[in-house]
C-alpha cells in the first residue's frame, strides 16, 4: 500500500504481516522507511530553498539577480538579508561588511568605476 509523504512515496507491504511479522515491527519498518524519505526531503530543501533565504515574499537569490548585482554587492545583500534568522547575526553582519569593505576599496583605488 504506497503512502504518499510529500514529494516520496513509501511503500507499506501488508504481506508482511501475513508472513508472521507483528504489528509492531511493521509499523516500526514504515516508520523508518517515512523519517528517511522525510530526511532526504529536508536535505533537498536545505540546498534549494534554505528557511534563512526565504523570509518574506521574495528569495534574496531572486532579488540578486534582478537587481543585477555583481559577486561582492550580491553576498553584501545576502548577508544582510539573512543575519536575523541565524544563530549568530554578527558574524553574517561582519561578512557583509567584507564585501562592502572590498567594493568601497574597488572605488577608492580606481578598479571599480561607476
């Protein structure tokens, strides 16, 4: 009997009962087979769609790209953006500023213009 659980389907063989397993072992079985699928679903998202760039309505990779901005403005804005949803906000507030310091020093030496 497949069991959907978002985007995996995990199958729940009822013949195992009949072939002398309990209950309990089978439930437990699913169960393992549900957490796994469900683990994997947390990995992907993780990667694709992370909780710290999806606040509000709009990925910051989206803003980024519609904005155009380059590698340094791009991490400056990514940092920002998500420093209040992480467990230390300093530090993604001091990678910020990095990139801010590199793209201010581009201007000041004349290898970035505007």
């Amino acid at each position: 009997m497949p069991i959907a659980t978002s985007n995996t389907i995990v199958e729940l063989d009822t013949q195992d009962l009949d072939d002398g397993k309990n209950t309990e072992e089978v439930a437990l079985e699913y169960l393992n087979r549900v957490k796994t699928g469900l683990e994997g679903i947390a990995r992907r998202e993780a990667v694709n769609h992370p909780p710290h760039y999806n606040q509000g309505n709009i990925e910051v990779i989206d803003a980024i790209e519609d904005w155009g901005l380059d590698f340094n403005a791009g991490n400056v804005v990514k940092y920002v953006s998500r420093h209040q949803h992480k467990a230390e906000p300093l530090e993604d507030l001091k990678k910020a500023r990095w990139y801010l310091d590199r793209i201010i020093e581009g201007f000041e030496n004349g290898s970035i213009k505007d």
